[in-house]
C-alpha cells in the first residue's frame, strides 16, 4: 500500500466513488497477477484498509520526519553503544577496528554481525571433527539460532546456519 | 648480541630440501589472546607484566624452549630490531611496542617465532622453505598443542577464538606465502590475477608487509578469511590458492617466453654482466637484479646444471642490517653499496652450479 500525496501535479480520482481525489493505492499480487486499485480516505475506510490507513502518517513531511527520529533513535543508541567490561565505545570500535576486550563480541554482537560477514562471508565459527565441519552448537541451538536468522532476515546468517544443520544431520544419519 | 647465533651467508631454514621457482616460504601464524586481560588497546599498564609473565612461564615449560631464545623487546637494541624485521621473524608492529612485550625465536630446518603482546596477546608462526604447507601445519600444530595446554584462551562458541581484529576471529589462524611473480608482473596481468586472489579469500602486499614496496617481484599473498571454516578447511583452500598463482605465474611466464624471448634473454645476461662487473649495488637495484637471474635459471635461460634452483635467501641476505652483520666496523649508505656487490659476486661465484655464468 502506497500513500499517494496530495502534492501530486495530477490528481487521480478514485476509482470507486470517482468523486474525490485519489489518496491511497493498493496493490495486490494474486497468483503472480498484480492489480492496482486507487481510492480516496473515505472508499479505502469502507473497503477495510482502516488499519494500514492509521500506520501511514497523512502527508510526506510526516512521513519523512518519522523516518528520520527513527534514524536519530539509531545513530544514538550506536552512539551510547559500549562494552561494559573495558570501556569501549562502539563509536571507537568503528573507527580503529580493534576490539578492547573478549566481552566486546557479545556487547556489539548485533552490529558487527554485518561486518564481520562481509569480511568472513561467514558468521558462526565452525571447527573440524572427524568427516567434516562442525559448530560447537547442538543440533537443537542451531535450529533456534535458524528461525530467530529468519525471522530478523538476516538471510546470509540464516544460509551457513542451514549448513551446519545439514552437516550436523548428516553426522548423526 | 643476538646475531651471534646465527650465519649471516645463508638462512638455512629458506635453502631448505624442498625448493620452488615460485614460491621463497611459506607460513602459517595462530593469533590467541588470554582469557582474564583486555586486548592490547585497553590493557592495564599493571596487567602487562603479569600477562608477560604468565606467557613466558609456559614457554618455560615446553620442551622447545631450551632450543631457541626469548627476546624481551625493549632489551633489544634498534639494530636487532631491524635485523630479525628484515628476517621476516617479528613484526614492525612488536618492534615498536612497550616494555612487556617480545619475541621468542627458534631457527632449526624451519623457523618459529612467537610474538608477545603484539597485537593480540600471543602469534605464534612457523615458516618454511618453499611450499611445504602440510609439514607446517603439523609442525605448528604440535608446538600449539604443548602451549595450548599451559594457557587459557578467549573463546566463544560463536566467534571461535577471540582476536583483537575482527579480520582474525574464528580459527585465529593465517597462511601466507612469499612467492616470486616477474611474470605475472611483466606480463601485465596483476588486475586479472588479483581478481582471482579475491575470489579465493585470498589477499596480496609487498615484500615487507602491509603498504611496503613489492621490490624485486616479492609478495606475501595470504588468506582473509578465519571464520566459519576449519584449519583444515583452511588449509585446502590455500593449497588450491597456491595451485592457482603456480598456474597463472608459469602461464605467464610462458606467454613472456614466446612473446618476446629475446628481450628476455638480453635483459637477464646484461644482468648477469652487472652482477660480474658492478663495483656498487643499492640494495633496490639487488633485489631487481635477483628477480632477473631467478627468472633466468627458472626459464633456463641460465644453466643451474641441474644440481639446485636459486637461493631465495639472498633476498633476505641483501638488505643493510644482515650485510652490515657481515663487517667489523659500521659502514656509510655508499660504503654499503660497494660490499653488496662484492657479497653478491661472491654468492655467484662461489656456488659451484653458477660458475658457468660467472666465473
């Protein structure tokens, strides 16, 4: 669902009542068969889209300044961001790339979880056991680890975890 | 003083049993640090000693500690720095760093050297000549296994083995080469070349180290990725890495061979003219020469009479604080110049499959 501004040079009427101008589009995808239907506040109330009408602010600058408190929100918890073992902020972590301590890993786990798979392509450390590659996780630990990756679609994560599913299988089959 | 252990007319650990026209080393380096101590960015001044302390006493009790010597860094004077640096057995890095940090070196058919308070609390590596990468592997292995017993590491199910880099975490572990690319250098393929490096994790710097000069068609090419695969892994991978820069230096030399043989053949015997008749050779221009002659005897162009392949050392043995090794008294920058060539003629001349050329 779109939020088609007013501040648009052509005004599009709704397509229901054709009367007053256009706001909101909807776009369904039904067996691989995408439909655009335009409607104005009123029509899209009646034709149930009441609640995804509420979670879109009503014009762009409301939309634009709520994305940008959210970014605020971001770059400040980053900011406040540090290991409570040696000291270490986030933001000088950033700029030297040198942890401070072994605690910094699970401090700023969330945030280099990004970085440390662009520069390993890989997020799980895994060692060698007798016919192949193994986590030091258990079957199980992986498999929760697996959801909570897709869930929060970190998809990359979510790919060698299902690895090292497939190979711990394969141990135990 | 340190160099009194040493022979400073050959490194016998590089002119090892195995030799390769590609490839002078070959080195595998585990990054650990211990568990109770901050990295070395946020250590306690306090906690440096004791973390010293901790690492030499279990040095103490291994059965290679008698054999080789521990270096504190701050006992050694600036010239020993640079001497083990040029060696390739410390880091410009730990020769810079405090007090309570050092080196413990043991040179025999290869050579190990662990680095104290380095960047990370402890590096331990072994080099060996050429490409003999299971026999390091092993070697290492064995020497860690003896320590890793002594010491407790920083390690989580998730990361592996935590290092102060992020590049580092997972298995700690490093493999590198020093190999010998005038062809692929030449032959102006380094763009392609670099690109198929990349694809296999694999990364390349100059002779000395990170943002140094690649004189004399040196390079350390060495792996990036530590986590999310095993040593083992590890170390197939960067088997198939050396396979690949063998294949595009031997392709490359071939295609120099049958492009333009001839300039070939001018440039490596007017280059064996300066090594005979040269009363001076900076050590730049040195590296360059020996390029030039590796490249010859490895192309045939020069005759080794089949009895060995090029000393890679001489590399190492040209550069001013070994040759300096070799005299009494302290030498000015041209002094230096005229003895490398005299060291250099004399290399040639007195090993016995180089007469031919040089006698």
């Amino acid at each position: 669902m779109d939020n088609a501004g007013n501040s648009k040079k052509e005004r599009v009427l709704c397509q229901k009542c054709h009367k007053n101008p256009a706001q909101i589009t909807v776009i369904q995808v039904i067996g691989g068969q995408k439909t655009e239907l335009k409607l104005c506040e009123k029509c899209a109330q009646k034709a149930g889209y009441e609640d995804q009408l509420r979670q879109f602010p009503q014009n762009e600058e409301g939309m634009i300044s709520e994305l940008l408190s959210k970014l605020n929100e971001e770059v400040e918890k980053e900011q406040n961001l540090f290991c409570p073992n040696c000291g270490l902020t986030f933001l000088e972590f950033k700029s030297a790339l040198k942890f401070g301590c072994a605690n910094c890993y699970e401090a700023f786990e969330k945030k280099i979880v990004p970085m440390l798979s662009k520069i390993h392509h890989a997020t799980w450390h895994v060692r060698r056991k007798p016919g192949g590659e193994q986590s030091s996780l258990t079957l199980k630990e992986l498999e929760n680890k697996l959801e909570q990756a897709v869930k929060d679609e970190r998809f990359e994560e979510a790919a060698q975890l299902r690895d090292l599913i497939k190979e711990q299988k394969n141990d135990l089959g | 003083m340190i160099w009194d252990n040493y022979n400073n007319e050959s490194i016998p650990w590089l002119r090892g049993p195995v030799q390769d026209s590609i490839f002078l080393s070959t080195r595998i380096r585990f990054a650990r640090n211990l568990t109770g101590y901050n990295f070395k960015s946020r250590i306690y001044p306090s906690d440096l000693e004791q973390l010293y302390k901790t690492i030499k006493k279990a040095l103490e009790n291994t059965s290679f500690y008698s054999l080789g010597k521990l270096y504190q860094t701050s006992r050694l004077l600036s010239f020993e720095k640079k001497y083990l640096i040029e060696r390739h057995l410390i880091s410009s890095d730990l020769s810079r760093a405090g007090k309570y940090s050092g080196a413990f070196i043991y040179e025999s058919d290869s050579a190990l050297s662990i680095l104290i308070n380095e960047e990370d609390h402890l590096r331990i590596s072994q080099v060996f000549s050429s490409t003999q990468l299971e026999d390091c592997y092993i070697k290492l292995s064995k020497l860690y296994q003896e320590l890793a017993g002594k010491l407790d590491y920083a390690y989580s199910s998730r990361w592996g083995y935590l290092t102060a880099c992020p590049t580092n975490c997972g298995t700690g572990m490093r493999v590198s080469f020093l190999c010998h690319l005038p062809g692929i250098v030449s032959a102006d393929e380094f763009e392609g070349f670099q690109k198929g490096l990349t694809a296999m994790d694999l990364s390349l710097r100059g002779f000395y180290g990170e943002g140094s000069q690649a004189y004399g068609n040196i390079f350390q090419i060495y792996s990036n990725k530590s986590l999310g695969l095993s040593e083992k892994a590890l170390l197939k991978s960067t088997g198939q890495g050396l396979e690949f820069i063998r294949e595009k230096e031997f392709e490359a030399r071939e295609k120099l061979k049958s492009k333009s043989f001839f300039q070939l053949e001018d440039a490596v015997w007017r280059t064996v003219g300066i090594i005979k008749y040269a009363r001076a050779i900076s050590s730049t221009d040195a590296l360059r020469f020996l390029s030039t002659l590796w490249l010859g005897y490895s192309l045939g162009i020069l005759n080794s009479s089949g009895h060995k392949s090029f000393p890679p050392d001489l590399f190492i043995l040209v550069q001013p604080v070994h040759l300096q090794l070799l005299l009494e008294e302290p030498l000015s920058a041209r002094e230096m110049d005229v003895f490398r060539a005299q060291f250099i003629r004399k290399q040639f001349r007195d090993e016995t499959w180089y007469r031919e050329q040089f006698d």
